[in-house]
C-alpha cells in the first residue's frame, strides 16, 4: 500500500525493498493512475489475500504510508489473516473521501458523502473535512505557502476535529488487528498530527481487550515520509536528502535528524519483518 497507484514509483521501490527481504509483495492501489481515495472495498484484500494463500504464501502482512498507513490498518482490523501490519504516518480514524482529478483547476477535492473506504458496498463512517470544495484545497494552498512546505494540511484536520469531534464509530478498531503492529511517525509531520493520532490508538489497545502486540516508533524528526532510507533509497536514488527537503521545510533544516530517523528505522524495520 505504499503510494497511491500499484505502478507508481513509491509502490515499485517500496515493494522491492520488502522482496529484498525475502518476502513476496503484492502492490495494491484503489485504480490505476488514480490517487484519490473514495469508497475503496475492503473485499479486495480478501481475493489479494486468498491470492497469495494461492500461490503459497503462508503469511500474510501489510504496509501502508498516510492514507495507505490509514488503510493498511482498517484491512488489518477487518481480515485476522493479516498478522503484521507496518503503518507510516497513518491516522486513527477513517478519512473522508477525496479526489485529485483536477476539478476546477483545484489539485484535490473532497467527495461528497463519501468514505475513503466501503464495506459491503456501504461507506464506513469517516471524519469529514472541515472545508468543501474549493474552499478545502484553497486552505491547503494557504497552509503550505504559509509553513514553507511543498504540502501541508495539518491544519486543516486540527479543524476538522475541532468542528466535529471524532465519535467511536468514526475510528479504527485497531484492537481487532492481529500479530504485530509497528506504528511509525514524526512529530514534525504537517500534513497531519500522526503521533497525536498513533499515541490514541496506542492508548485504545491499552483499554481494550486485544490479541496483537504493537511497537510505536516516533521520532521528532522524520516529515512524512518517515520510511526507512534503503527503501527511500530506493525510490529517489539521487539526493534523496535533498529531494525531501524541497518537498518539507524540516527536510531542509533538520536534514541529518531526518536521515538519522531514516536509517534507525532501516535497522528496526528490517528486524520486525526477519522476526515475523
């Protein structure tokens, strides 16, 4: 689930640099080219699980970054078979729908009354953006001019939350997810408050009754694409430093800190999937 498309480049370099682990990868988007996410069935893990069982595969484990990092931990919540679950920069509820098809010269936009997520055809409950259309990328616009960064929509889902305060039904049940968890963050993410919303869902597993072990990697310094360098390596081989301190502001100023994350989470990374 890392990237928004199964042929884009993050899915490509992310899935090798798991197959270096000797493990097989499937890349899983919500359509080819398209990297919105509105009303995605959770009924594709099970045939991407089933497929793999297929061909032998006697494990099962997911990854996902952001909206993926999202993702990758509701499939976990919904599918048991699913026994390591590595979620980066993710959020602890499920997120409104949204598109990126260039509406009315807008870069992204949210649905309207959809989910990122469906379950049996029916939109699961989701936290719906403090902003419409054009309004809503008009302030992220705002936000990322204002901070210094490529992309920046923190807060916006401060807002969002401020003006609807998440109810239980909006949440990810991650107490339902089995095996291991590895939660992974940094508190200078600006597209969203990860480590507010990893430590609540660490504080949710530790109130209810539960069947998985979990690992909370935060790092003060790591933007959000807090991934391990040989995978970041991987998907921009020149000046990857570089490269991610155009996208984020704290990439350019904290560039060794981030790099120091990076390669920490090369080491742990690695080691979680050799004991799974």
């Amino acid at each position: 689930m890392l990237g928004d498309s199964s042929d884009d480049l993050m899915a490509r370099k992310g899935a090798e640099w798991v197959n270096d682990l000797n493990c097989h990868v499937m890349a899983m988007s919500a359509e080819k080219k398209d990297y919105g996410h509105h009303n995605y069935p959770l009924e594709r893990f099970r045939y991407a699980i089933d497929y793999m069982k297929d061909h032998g595969c006697s494990k099962v484990g997911i990854a996902g970054a952001s909206t993926t990092g999202m993702l990758a931990l509701i499939a976990a919540s919904y599918y048991p078979e699913i026994t390591l679950t590595l979620a980066f920069s993710p959020s602890d509820f499920v997120m409104e729908g949204f598109y990126q098809d260039g509406k009315d010269g807008m870069r992204e936009r949210p649905g309207d009354n959809e989910s990122t997520v469906s379950w049996k055809g029916e939109p699961l409950p989701y936290l719906p953006y403090a902003y419409r259309h054009p309004e809503y990328w008009k302030k992220i616009a705002e936000y990322s001019k204002k901070t210094g960064n490529m992309i920046a929509s923190r807060e916006m889902f401060d807002e969002s939350e401020r003006r609807h305060p998440l109810e239980e039904k909006e949440k990810i049940k991650v107490e339902w997810i089995k095996g291991r968890i590895v939660f992974v963050g940094a508190e200078d993410d600006v597209l969203w408050d990860t480590c507010r919303y990893i430590r609540r869902m660490v504080q949710r597993l530790e109130e209810r009754p539960h069947e998985c072990s979990w690992e909370t990697l935060l790092y003060q310094h790591g933007t959000h694409f807090v991934f391990p360098q040989g995978m970041i390596k991987k998907m921009l081989p020149l000046g990857s430093s570089l490269l991610i301190g155009m996208m984020f502001k704290d990439g350019r100023k904290y560039s060794k800190e981030c790099l120091a994350t990076r390669n920490d989470l090369d080491i742990k990374l690695k080691a979680e999937i050799a004991m799974w």
